[in-house]
C-alpha cells in the first residue's frame, strides 16, 4: 500500500503542475487545434472533437506511468 500512497502523491503532483500551466495559458494557441483535430462550425451550430489531441495527452500519460511503474 506504501506505493499506491507514493504514486497517488506524484498523480496528484503532477496534475497540480499541468493545471498550472494550463491556466496560465501555456496550451491556449495549440492545445486542441492540432491537425486531425475535427472543428465544425456552423450558423448556430459548432462541434470540437480534438481526437488527435486526445491521443497524444494518452501517449504522454501512459509514458509517465510506465515510467513510474519500473
């Protein structure tokens, strides 16, 4: 249980961190406007499904685990 208390404390860390940056305007130019990322807007109408940002926020969170867990 010692290490589910550790890795709870680096998750939570770690998201504090990307908060911050995230909140001071660090990923406002790019961050959903990747190419592949779908944008429809239409009169009275706008759908945003950034797939591909999507995909790389899973690429980088899926590395930190594997790097935590060796």
């Amino acid at each position: 249980m010692p290490e589910l208390g550790k890795i709870l404390v680096i998750l939570g860390v770690a998201l504090a961190l990307l908060g911050l940056l995230l909140w001071s305007g660090w990923g406002r130019g790019w961050l959903g406007h990747l190419p592949g990322d779908v944008r429809v807007d239409r009169e009275g109408f706008s759908l945003r499904f950034p797939i591909v940002t999507c995909l790389l926020a899973s690429l980088v969170i899926s590395a930190l685990l594997w790097l935590f867990r060796r």
